[in-house]
C-alpha cells in the first residue's frame, strides 16, 4: 500500500484533505517519473522524494486555502514548470478544467507525458508565453483562477496572470518570506491591470523552515487592451 506519509498529512492538517489510495498511488507513479526524467532533463532542483511530498506536491495543494468555496471552473498554471501547482490540484479534484503555460519545450513534453500516461481528461498544455496567450481571444479574460508559483517578482507575474482573468476571477501567486514586501511593491501594477490584493496567506509546510505565503488578488476591473506587453517586456520594464 502506497503510503507518501508525508504528503497525507500535511493533507489532512493543513487543508482537512484525506487523499485516497488511487489519489496517493497518482502521486507515488508521479514522483517516479519527476525523478527519472529529471537525470535526463533537469527538470527541478528538488530532487529528495521527501522534499518532492512536501515542496512539490503539498505545497501546489496549499493553493485550496484561497478558495474556501472550493477549487472549480476554469484555471489556468502560468509558468508550470513539471506541473506545479497545476497538475496535483487536478488530482484531487479531477472536475476542473486546467490549463498548464510552459515556456520550455522540455518541461511542457514532461507535463504532457504525465496527463498522457495517467489517462487524465480536461488539460490543455501550452508550449507559449504568457504574453502571448493573454493577448490570445481564447485565453483572454476566459478563467476563473490564475495560478503561478516562482515565476517573477510580483509586479512583473501581475501582467502575466490578470489579463487571462475575467472580471471576478481570482490570481493566486505562491510566494516566499519576501511576500509581504512584493505586494506592496505590486499594488501601482496591480491598480492599473485590475487586480487588487484580498489577502495574504500564511503557510507553514511540515518539514520546511521558511515560511510561505499565498497572494490572493482579486480581479476587480478589465485590464486595458495593450497589457500584457509584447514577451520580455514586462521583465524589463515592469510596471508601477
């Protein structure tokens, strides 16, 4: 019996989650594949399963905290990476559709593979930029949450997730210890894409010293047509 002891408790405290055996046996076959695929590709500096549990797999989890009403609709995973946080929310609630945003061929492949392999349905991965996609009618102002973890400085991640939302939507940027400072270095940005912060959470992971925060920005007015900027231009230049 598949166990990842520390990833079903965490679970169970932090967000009052009992993940099943199929749910667990998902996680165990997933970290399998992160590890053998990052000796060829390099995928992710975390490469201790344990750590995989907790930094990885629990820690994409923590984003539940900022729905309270439950994770559901459309979401989109900005900068995804090997799936992060995108993939193990789609897990455990298998009902929402996700749309994982990868610039790097490599890890878009790898994220392909997984939701190939596992069989699971209502994933589309994109090999794009953001500032492509949120220009893109399809894509723009179409979803319900933006989510982004270690992407950019918050000023910067703003234009990249806000124009994918619609007007009540929400974005969800999983940050470190320098959270607080980001958001108000973020609010100029933030006030001209329609974005304004609801809150900041607190998140404290088993196992892991430093402290982590999730930023909840509610998407309270339209972002202006010409936002996001053409790619790079946001890094170089961001706005406030």
């Amino acid at each position: 019996m598949v166990k990842l002891a520390r990833l079903q408790e965490g679970a169970h405290s932090l967000l009052a989650i009992d993940l099943n055996q199929e749910q667990l046996e998902t996680f165990a076959w997933y970290r399998s594949e992160l590890e053998a695929w990052n000796l060829r590709f390099n995928l992710t500096a975390i490469i201790d399963p344990l750590q995989i549990e907790t930094k990885h797999f629990l820690d994409s989890l923590t984003c539940l905290l900022a729905a309270p009403e439950g994770l559901s609709g459309r979401i989109v995973d900005v900068g995804t990476g090997a799936g992060f946080p995108g993939l193990p929310l789609k897990i455990v609630f298998p009902e929402i559709r996700l749309t994982l945003v990868e610039s790097s061929e490599k890890k878009a492949n790898f994220c392909r593979h997984v939701v190939e392999e596992l069989g699971i349905k209502r994933v589309e991965i994109l090999h794009a930029r953001a500032e492509d996609i949120g220009q893109q009618p399809e894509f723009r102002h179409k979803f319900d949450y933006a989510l982004a973890r270690a992407v950019a400085p918050l000023p910067v991640l703003a234009e990249y997730l806000l124009p994918l939302l619609h007007i009540g939507g929400r974005a969800v940027a999983q940050k470190g210890s320098n959270a607080p400072a980001e958001a108000h270095a973020a609010e100029e940005a933030l006030r001209i894409l329609g974005g304004r912060v609801e809150r900041l959470i607190t998140i404290e992971l088993p196992y892991v010293a430093e402290t982590r925060y999730l930023v909840v920005i509610d998407k309270v007015a339209a972002t202006p047509s010409k936002y996001p900027r053409r790619p790079g231009i946001p890094a170089k230049k961001p706005l406030g």
